[in-house]
C-alpha cells in the first residue's frame, strides 16, 4: 500500500509540473508552431501524441528507477516534451487503439541532443537509451504497472549498434524488442521526422504477425545504467490510415 501510494504521489506531481508548464509555454510564443507533417492523398492521419494536447492525452508516469525529468519546452519555437534523466529510468504512456492491418505507419518527430556513449542495448549494464517509443501490442493493464505484452521499442541511441538493426531487451528478452531508427551522433541537435511500418517492423522482430493493435505507447529516455548525461525532445506523433 504504501509503495502503491508513493506512486501515486509521484505520477500527481509530473502531471502537476506538466500542466503548471502548460500556459508558462503557451505563453512564451504568442502562436505555437508545429513541426510539418508530409500529406498524403492516400491515407487519413490521426494523432497519437501531441504536447498540445496533453491535458486531453492522460499521460500517466512509468517509474522502473527513479524519475527522468519530463517537463513542455519550447525549441525552436516548437512545443515538445523535453527528456533528461537523472541516474533514472522513467517514462511517460497513454492509452491508444491502433489497428495496424488498417493504420499501419507511426510518422513522429523527435530531437537528441546528449546521448550516451557507453550504453549497450545487448546487455544489462548498458541499457540507456536517449531517446525511445515503446508500441505495447495488447491489453497492458494497469498502465504504470503495466502486464507484459509483445513491445516494440523504436530507439535513438550511439553508433555502437548499427541502424535498422534489431536487439532483443536483455531484461525482457521475448517480451521488448529494439529497433534502432537512429545511431550515432550524425544528428545530434537536429529535429528529424521518422516513418516506420508497425506491422512489418513487428514481424521482423518477432517472426510473426502482431495478434493485437496497439493498446498504449509511451516515451521514455533513461541513463540508470550508465549515469551518462542524455537530452531528448518528443514532438506530436501520428499514424496514417488507409482510406
């Protein structure tokens, strides 16, 4: 009960600092701005995500270790949910349904700027990421103690592991399993717009086809294993659904 508690206390006070924020950003540009989608004629978009939006999004806090510092910024002029953790593993997740046989593509913008450079995600010791979107297929449950559940992790992190590959978590091996969509340093500082395929990177992770949508997806940047400094920024994110 009182670990329960404690929790508690700990997901009021970053959903407290989130909405404090909130006008303190609205208020620093007189027109928030946006960072642009490409359009296509083909497919109609949906939000998953959006720092504007967050009050209506109902993020809650996923605590593993401590508490990484989630907090609305502006950077060049754009809102986004700014990341640094604090010796912490810590995320934020929200409840989605994404049927990906009809809306199979995720598009989202994100930035690092610090990303650690002894963090390994083939092993225990050095699994820090920068940046990272965990896609939790199925029912997770209770979302900040959420059941395991076939995850895909999209991750931003250093030139140790190659890009495009695909890695195992080494503490939930079976259950999360990575995908490297940035390594290295080449884009440091700059805001970069991916596009990945869930169902196919779904299938190439874990040989087969997902038997659920997407029921929750979170952000989460920690350095708990290597203490490194990290900085990262989550922009809106969308999936782009046949017509």
């Amino acid at each position: 009960m009182r670990a329960d508690a404690g929790r508690r206390r700990c997901f009021a006070r970053r959903i407290v600092g989130l909405v404090m924020l909130l006008p303190f950003a609205l208020s620093a540009c007189a027109a928030p701005q946006h960072l642009q989608f490409e359009t296509t004629p083909e497919a109609t978009a949906l939000a998953v995500f959006d720092p504007a939006t967050v009050l209506q999004d109902e993020w809650m806090h996923l605590p593993l270790h401590g508490t990484t510092d989630y907090r609305l910024a502006y950077l060049d002029g754009h809102l986004a949910f700014r990341a640094e953790p604090w010796n912490s593993a810590s995320g934020l997740i929200r409840r989605v349904a994404i049927d990906v046989d009809r809306c199979p593509t995720l598009e989202w913008h994100w930035r690092v700027d610090r990303l650690q450079p002894d963090a390994d995600l083939r092993t225990r010791e050095g699994d820090d990421v920068a940046a990272s979107i965990f896609l939790l297929f199925g029912d997770p449950g209770v979302l900040n103690d959420p059941v395991s559940v076939p995850t895909l992790r999209y991750v931003w992190t250093n030139d140790r592991v190659i890009e495009d590959a695909v890695i195992e978590s080494p503490y939930l091996p079976g259950i999360v399993h990575n995908l490297v969509v940035e390594s290295g340093s080449r884009q440091l500082g700059t805001w970069v717009t991916e596009r990945r395929d869930m169902a196919a990177d779904f299938y190439r992770a874990f040989g087969h086809k997902p038997g659920d949508g997407v029921g929750a997806i979170a952000i989460f940047t920690d350095n708990d294993q290597t203490g490194q400094p990290a900085l990262a920024h989550y922009g809106a994110a969308r999936v782009l659904c046949r017509n």
